[in-house]
C-alpha cells in the first residue's frame, strides 16, 4: 500500500519556453558531437506551479539518442486501458527503497524506461507535526538558473477510445540530506552529472540493479521561502517562485509571562 509519509515533491517550477528547455538539456554524443534532445508530441507549456495529474518535460532514451516529450505527471501502467478519469491511484512520486518491490513501478524500471524530469526547481511545504506550513522553493544550489535533474520512471498504455498513446511517468524520492531535511523527510532522486545521466538513461535493462545506488540523498540543493500563493494551482505567474522574507517565529507564551501580563493589565484597569 502506498505510505502517506512518503509523499512529496508535489509541485514543480518550469517556466521556461520550449527551445530554452531542450537546449539546457544538449549533450556529448558518443562520436563527441554537442547536440540537443529531440523534442516530440504535443508542446511544453511553461508553468511555475505544475501538479500531478497535469503535463511535464520528460527527458528519455530511444536507441541511444535522448529525447524529450510531455508526459502526465502520475505514472500509468501499460496494462490499464480504461478512462484516465477511473486510474486512481497516487502515483506522482515513487519510493526509491521499495522501487523493485511494487510491480508497478519494477516493470518499468527493469524494461529501462527510466527518465529524468527536469525542472528550474520544485515546492515543498514542511512536513514537520505542529509546524506552520510555509511553502519554499527548493532548486540547485549555488545557481538558481541551473536545471534540477530528478531521476523517474515512465510507461504508455493505449487506451481503450483514444487513438493517441498515453505517456506517464513518476519521479523517485528517497530520504532527505541534512540540506532539507530540516523541512521535509523526502526529497527527489537528483542526477548531477553527466556520467550519472549517461548510467541512468542509457544503461539498458541488464545492468538496471546496478544503478540503485545513484537513487541516494544529495546536499546539491538550497530552498528559500516563497508567497502562500503558490498554495493554488491556479496561480501561475514567476512570482509563485520568488523570494519572499521568512516569516517571524511566534513567541510562545510561559506560564510566567501569562500570568505577568495578567497582573499589567488587571493594573492598568
């Protein structure tokens, strides 16, 4: 069953047009030509504050080249062919440490549909019991304009009255570094180089168990607090993602300064 406490990652920043996107995503080829993804189906869309169930930028393998492509936010496997509206599960985010435990997720995983979704950065709000829930940005540290690269898994089904194929994929989280773990427990699978997007994309179906241990927590990120507008999906604009000074911590009330306050006040009446 999937654990509440495991979810995160649940809105994400891209903003950026189309080409920016796919020329942040260029690489090395084999034959050490620079070149850009291929970009294919229906147009990204910028957005500062996407949900799941709604559209993102997925970048994958196809024999060895990369190419990109929107897909639903919300993994669906290829065996489902009923209407999008009856898939109920909550599969946006995927638990890194039980990936090959649920069929779900392992039989994406071991056919080498892997992924990476990129993104100028993600929000998160804090986890913590009692604690106020303030929304903060969280992207690469050091350079804001830098894309956050988060390791995922995709599939496609056809589904029954619809010609078009269906692409969906899920991003993995694992447990947070001590950069935001302050904030959340869980944080995205983040990639950080070349090397490690080569492994991932690339690396087939045979060496897939292989490629676990770059499903780890990193302390390549930094996070800022940002307005409570960005609590409504409706609210789009680039200020979903700025800046916004943190909020001061409620004095809390003893005892002593309660019934201090009392006496003050009993005085002054």
């Amino acid at each position: 069953e999937y654990k509440s406490y495991l979810r995160m990652c649940g809105r994400l920043a891209c903003g950026l047009e189309q080409d920016d996107l796919i020329s942040k995503c260029q690489y090395t080829t084999k034959d050490g030509k620079t070149t850009t993804p291929k970009w294919e189906g229906r147009s990204h869309v910028p957005r500062y504050n996407i949900p799941p169930t709604t559209q993102i930028p997925v970048l994958f393998s196809r024999v060895g080249d990369r190419v990109m492509r929107s897909m639903r936010w919300g993994l669906i496997p290829s065996s489902f062919k009923k209407s999008v509206k009856q898939f109920t599960l909550t599969t946006h985010n995927c638990c890194a440490e039980t990936l090959l435990e649920r069929p779900l997720y392992a039989s994406c995983f071991k056919r080498g549909q892997r992924c990476i979704i990129p993104a100028e950065g993600f929000y998160e709000w804090n986890s913590k019991k009692g604690a106020e829930k303030i929304p903060h940005f969280v992207h690469v540290k050091g350079d804001e304009k830098k894309m956050l690269l988060m390791a995922g898994l995709y599939d496609r089904c056809n589904l029954d009255n619809e010609e078009d194929t269906l692409f969906s994929a899920s991003i993995i989280t694992v447990a947070a570094s001590e950069s935001m773990s302050w904030l959340h427990h869980r944080m995205p699978a983040i990639l950080e180089t070349e090397e490690e997007i080569q492994q991932w994309l690339h690396a087939g179906v045979l060496s897939s168990t292989s490629l676990l241990p770059l499903l780890c927590p990193r302390i390549c990120v930094s996070l800022y607090p940002v307005s409570k507008i960005v609590n409504s999906v409706s609210t789009q604009g680039a200020d979903c993602k700025k800046k916004v000074e943190a909020p001061k911590k409620r004095k809390s009330l003893t005892l002593e300064s309660f019934f201090t306050k009392k006496k003050l006040k009993q005085e002054t009446e």
